[in-house]
C-alpha cells in the first residue's frame, strides 16, 4: 500500500503508534509527579494496558491521542483526505477496543480516567483534574479495600 506520510513524517508518526513514552503521556506523567503521586506504567497484565496506574487508588489512565483513539474534537476529527476509508476504520478499531478496555477494567472495580491529547494545552485545568483524581480517598477497612466488588443485585431481587 502506498504510504500517505513521507518518511520524515512517517517515523514521527509510528513513533507516537508505538503507545509508549509519547509526549502527551510524558506531560501527563510529569504533572502527577509534581503533586506527588506515586504510580506505575503501562501495566500489562490489565485490560487495554493502562498508560498509568495507581494500583492503591484503582486508578487507572489512559492518555490517549485524539487522532488515534477518535476523540470527538477538530483534532480528532481531521482524517487523511487519502485512504480516508483506511483511517476511519482503523481509528474505529482503537475506538472500540478502548471502550472495551474500560469496560473490562470498570467491571473488576478500577477508575477509569481518559486524558486527551487536546487537554494538555491547559497545564492549569490538567493539573486542577489531576489533583481532583488523586485526592485523598476514603480509607475503607483492610477487608474491603482488597475486596472485588460486588456484583449488582439482579433486579428479581428488588
Ligand atoms: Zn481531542
């Protein structure tokens, strides 16, 4: 298939593919290391791979690119005018593993946050979220905390 990028702008591009250590993820990390959050990276063992994790919290952040995942903003929204077909299926396929993903590390109790590439043009709201994200929580009885949690009660039951 012919390559709509030239080779300059396609190693740019593969390199943001890659998934690990982009930029955007490298802003985001920074930031938490500066409010003092303790965290792990792209633990592989969870759903989609999380790109940051907060065991302890059940925390779990995607940094996700717009282009890429399809966020629903002009960025997102701008697809190669060639092989556009290729583009949006490709990026629909990301989409809905993404959905998955969170769905899959939702139903075994974690916090599923979304970060989008856009976001971080706004150091100061991105930091104001994060320190919201990590705020101390409630700190629930041993017993519980490592704990499944339950499943809904069927609705017969109601
Ligand atoms: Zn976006």
């Amino acid at each position: 298939m012919t390559d709509v990028f030239d080779p300059a702008k396609r190693s740019a591009v593969m390199r943001r593919v890659k998934g690990r250590d982009t930029s955007p993820e490298l802003v985001v990390r920074r930031a938490l290391t500066r409010l003092g959050a303790r965290y792990r990276l792209h633990r592989k063992d969870l759903p989609g791979a999380p790109d940051i994790v907060m065991p302890g919290r059940r925390l779990a952040i995607f940094v996700h690119g717009c282009f890429w995942h399809g966020h629903d903003c002009p960025r997102g929204a701008r697809v190669p005018k060639q092989n556009r077909d290729y583009w949006v299926a490709k990026v629909g396929r990301n989409a809905a593993r993404d959905a998955r993903s969170a769905e899959a590390l939702a139903a075994s109790g974690w916090r599923v946050e979304v970060i989008w590439e856009c976001e971080l043009r706004d150091l100061a709201a991105l930091d104001e979220r994060l320190r919201r994200l990590i705020a101390p929580i409630p700190v629930a009885p041993a017993s519980q905390r490592v704990m499944p949690v339950p499943k809904m009660p069927q609705s017969d039951q109601c």
